[in-house]
C-alpha cells in the first residue's frame, strides 16, 4: 500500500444464505440486474453450464428461466450480459466449434414475455459485418448502443476489437478508437469495464498470458482513448469485475492468476480521479474471488447513461403475494456495537413467515425475532432498529411516485459465485454495504 493512496469507507459483508431451490456454485458466469432483480446465465462448474436464473432480491428466492428453444443460447462460459428497456442481450461464450464461424453468437431475451426473441427480426436491412464467438470480453450498455471490447478468439488469441451494436436499429459497427495519438489497450481478454456518463473506463486483463493493470477511458463523443494515472491503484488483475457506483466504479477480487483469488475493494472516483482501498467493518470478512459476477442494486447503482428502462408488466407478477420492498428513505444512526459511524444492520425476512392480526402459537417467536421496536399496523409492518432513525411502511411503496421497483432497494453490491466455488453447494451470494450509501 502506497502512502499516496487514501482509505475509502468502509464496508460491511454478509453472506446470503441460500435455499436448496438456487442455482448451483459456479465461475465464469454472466449476470446483470434489472428492476430489482438479477438475472445469472451458464458459466463452468465441472462442466459447461447451460441455466437461466432470476435472484429476487425482494423475495429472497430463485426462480429458474427457460433455456431452450431454438433462439435460446446453448452452454456458454465467459460471455457477457446487459439489460437495456425490457430485453437482456448476451454475447459470445459458446464452446469452440466450426458452427461458431456461421453465426453471430448473440441472443435476445425478452424480460416481459419471458421468452428468447430472434434479433435478427428486429433490423430491416442484412448484416455486412459483426463480431465472431469470442470469451471473457466485456460488454457495457451507454446511451442507446452496447460496447463491447476484446476478448479471446479461437486460434487468434486476445482481440483488440471493438465493437458497437445499435440497439434501435441492431446494427453491429466496429469502433476503430486508433485516431492519432491514442492507441488504445490493445489485444485484451478477462479485463473489467464500465461506464459513468458519456465514457466507458476498462482496467487490467490479460494480454496474451501477461496480466496486465493499465486503466482506460473511451470518450464516446471524441471516439478517443486515454490511458489514466494508476500508481495507487490495484495491481495487476484478471478475472476481477467492476460496477459504477454514485460518481465513483468500484472494482473487487480478481487475481494474478487462477489459484491467486483476492478480496480487496477498489474505489475509483471519477470527479478526484483516485484510487481508495475500502477497509472491511469489524467481523466482516470479503471472500476471495475470481471470475465471479457482480450486480449492483439500489438507486446508487442505477447507470446514468441508459434509457428508462421499467417494466410495468414486471412489477404486478413481482409484488403480487410478495413481500415488498421498502422505501429507502432511511438514515444511518451511530452503531456502536459495530465500531463505525453509520453503519447499516439489516434483517431479512423471509416470504413465508406472515404476520397477521390474531396470535398463533409461534407469535412470540416472531416477536422475538422482529424485535421490541417492531410494530404492527394491519397486515403491513414497519420497524425502526438499532440502525434507522425513521420508520417505514410497505404501504411507501404503494403510495409512492414512483413505480421503479429498484429505486426502493437500499444500495446494495451482489457478489454471485466465483472461484473458489463449492461442489455441491448452491450459488454463493455476499452482499456488500458501503457505510456512506
């Protein structure tokens, strides 16, 4: 740790534990998270997966998707994913093989319909060029249009393309980014990229067989890159992943090399353009990952540069006979206990438990396990804890402006499976809760 580099605030892990109706353990994933939920495609366990997985956050439950059919994707490992108004768009990851040469390894999943769609129907002019099968690239959604960079392609090794898909009119382009003066990362494989307003920032990788930890930003107006300050920074990673967060990318685990797997919590700010290590709360402990997936949820992690993108046929199915989220309109009060100012203690409550307006023989377990500040009004319940000044109701959401199941989650980063990944275990999921959010 360099003495340039300064401490960013701290964070609280806690692992979710999982019913035996989940996914199982796995790496070299996709997932992505759309209105309040997250959406996780194949990856490797002993073998080459081929399931499609909804995580509600709300409900705490899996519920498996549909992956058959003749638009669904086969097995895949190392592709990408990204939401965009109402449709998932997946790329790349299939198994080496002459059928590859023959087709654009891209599919469509329609959210509302719950369906795979064929792409191909949504352009009126034929296809002069697109991207072949390629593994651990990146995909980024800014504006109206998916980037995506690099990759590893079959008998050529790390790809330097970079391409641009056109979301209204499903037209693939491919970006040059080799004006004079910026020559840009170069051949690049199992790196990280995200987006914050009208750029797209990629760290590290593999170049060839050498790990690598440069850091770049493309501006989408200039069509230029720009290689950024990294000396406080991470070292040198692949198979890590990042997010935006607020006007900060937060980067986590990864590693030097396969059997390498680390923990540490990066945080980049955008404005200050510097690097801070996030330092763990007591008793919280990260977990050593790579080739994970990371899903940001909450109001914070929302991108500024997509269109809306609410389904308003998602929301009945999703909160009909659910619990409901609540309002995040809650402020941190000093936890003691903890150690730390601000700190957030969250319980979860799991859908099955119902709290009605007659006593059962186990109410007094329940009201143990609620607490004393927990009150009951109707079949609605609000509590204030140890950790929030204010009280708040299911009924905030129904009476809200806003209908954004994902504007009412609190901050909160999903780390999905990984390496080192368990035999026979369900998905691992940590949560992570940065104290200032």
């Amino acid at each position: 740790m360099t003495p340039a580099m300064s401490q960013s605030s701290p964070c609280l892990w806690t692992r979710l534990p999982q019913s035996s109706r989940s996914p199982r353990d796995r790496y070299k994933h996709a997932c992505c998270s759309y209105d309040g939920s997250v959406y996780v495609l194949g990856g490797r366990h002993s073998s080459c997966l081929r399931d499609f997985w909804r995580y509600s956050v709300v409900c705490n439950e899996w519920t498996e998707l549909n992956c058959s059919g003749e638009a669904a994707p086969e097995e895949l490992e190392e592709h990408s994913v990204v939401a965009h108004e109402g449709f998932l768009y997946v790329f790349g990851g299939m198994l080496d093989s002459a059928y590859t040469k023959w087709r654009c390894p891209l599919w469509v999943f329609d959210i509302e319909k719950q369906k795979w769609v064929h792409w191909q129907g949504k352009t009126g002019s034929p296809q002069t060029q697109t991207p072949t099968n390629r593994k651990g690239h990146s995909a980024v959604v800014l504006g109206s249009a998916m980037l995506l960079y690099g990759g590893f392609v079959d008998m050529k090794g790390s790809s330097q393309e970079f391409w641009s898909l056109d979301f209204d009119t499903m037209a693939w382009s491919l970006l040059t980014g080799s004006q004079q003066g910026s020559l840009g990362p170069g051949p690049r494989h199992s790196h990280s990229a995200t987006t914050y307003q009208s750029c797209m920032y990629l760290f590290g990788g593999l170049k060839g067989l050498r790990e690598q930890r440069d850091f770049w930003r493309w501006n989408s107006s200039s069509h230029t890159w720009t290689s950024l300050r990294n000396k406080s920074g991470p070292s040198r990673l692949m198979g890590h992943s990042t997010v935006a967060y607020k006007d900060s990318m937060l980067l986590f685990g990864g590693g030097e090399s396969q059997n390498s797997p680390k923990n540490c919590l990066w945080r980049y700010s955008f404005t200050t353009q510097t690097w801070s290590q996030a330092a763990t709360l007591p008793g919280s402990n990260a977990p050593n990952k790579i080739h994970h997936c990371c899903a940001g949820l909450g109001p914070s992690y929302k991108s500024s540069t997509s269109s809306p993108c609410s389904s308003p046929g998602l929301q009945p199915s999703l909160l009909d006979g659910r619990l409901r989220p609540f309002k995040n309109k809650c402020f941190p009060a000093p936890l003691t206990f903890l150690g730390s100012e601000g700190a957030i203690e969250l319980e979860t409550f799991s859908p099955d438990r119902r709290y009605g307006s007659q006593k059962t023989h186990s109410q007094s377990e329940r009201e143990g396990l609620i607490g004393k500040d927990t009150q009951r009004i109707g079949n609605c319940l609000t509590f204030e804890n140890k950790a929030f000044r204010t009280q708040c109701t299911d009924e905030d959401l129904l009476n809200g402006e806003d209908d954004d199941v994902a504007l009412h989650l609190p901050d909160l980063l999903l780390v999905l499976g990984g390496r080192p990944c368990s035999r026979h275990s369900p998905i691992s999921i940590w949560q992570m809760t940065l104290t200032d959010s």
